[in-house]
C-alpha cells in the first residue's frame, strides 16, 4: 500500500477530500464515487478518526453570512504562565473564532465575531477579565477586501 508525504494513502487521501467538501454524505456515495465497498469505507473513515487525522465535523458557513456579523481582532498580551487556562477559556468562547499565537509586542490574536456591537462589547468585557490577560487592544472590522 503506497503511501503520500502525509502517511496516507492515497485513497485516505481521496477520502478526506470528499469529506472536506461534504461531510454530510453518506457512506454508500462516498463508495460509490470510490469505486470500494461500503464496509472499507466506513473502517477507513473509523481508523482516521481514531488515529486523530480527522478530530470532528464541523459547519462551514456561508462567507455572506459571516460578512453580516460585527468582527473583532483584538491583539492580547498575556501571562505566559496561564497561556494554557487561557487558551482553553477562549476556545469555550461562542464569540471566539480563532485564536492565533503572533510575534511582537502581543502574543495572541483572537478574533471574535458577534452579531451586534453590543454582543462584541460583551464578550470583549469577558475577555478582558480573565485571568492571564495583561492588555487588549481591538479593531473592528469595518469590511472585507477580500478573503479566501
């Protein structure tokens, strides 16, 4: 069985295309378009999963959608020593849609994303109140050149 530069093969790896662009498929297509039984199918989609290389499934939604939420990127300084209890408070946070560790005077860009300002103010006060954060500083996004 060949392998990729990843460690899967290549029908893992044609696998997990499917799956990224619709996960909600059935098994049974998912063969089909294969060419494997159906069986094989649902033991390689078991043993990725259990191998970690596919952690869960998820919702993508709609760019226009996301374009009509209030989003935030705030640049957080942080207490290295509470970075864990941090990170795992703001993955917790519905707001919260990424969580990026940067170089420079911050340490962490979290971008939020609310439905109204007031929403985003809430969730900022929130952030701002856990402990390990030493500063904030926060721009709204006003629009979207472009993004892909």
């Amino acid at each position: 069985m060949s392998r990729t530069a990843s460690g899967l093969t290549k029908a893992e790896t044609l696998l997990l295309d499917i799956l990224r662009r619709d996960a909600r498929r059935s098994v049974a297509e998912i063969a089909r378009e294969l060419g494997l039984a159906r069986a094989t199918v649902q033991e390689r989609i078991r043993r990725l999963e259990e191998g970690g290389v596919i952690e869960g499934y998820t919702v993508r939604l709609n760019p226009a959608h996301s374009r009509s939420r209030v989003t935030a990127h705030t640049l957080v300084r942080i207490d290295a020593r509470k970075a864990d209890g941090l990170y795992a408070k703001l993955k917790k946070m519905p707001s919260v849609s990424g969580i990026y560790a940067i170089s420079g005077e911050f340490d962490v860009l979290v971008v939020l994303q609310a439905e109204t300002t007031a929403d985003l103010d809430e969730a900022l006060d929130i952030l701002g109140r856990y402990d390990g954060v030493e500063r904030t500083q926060t721009s709204i996004v006003l629009s979207v050149k472009y993004e892909h």
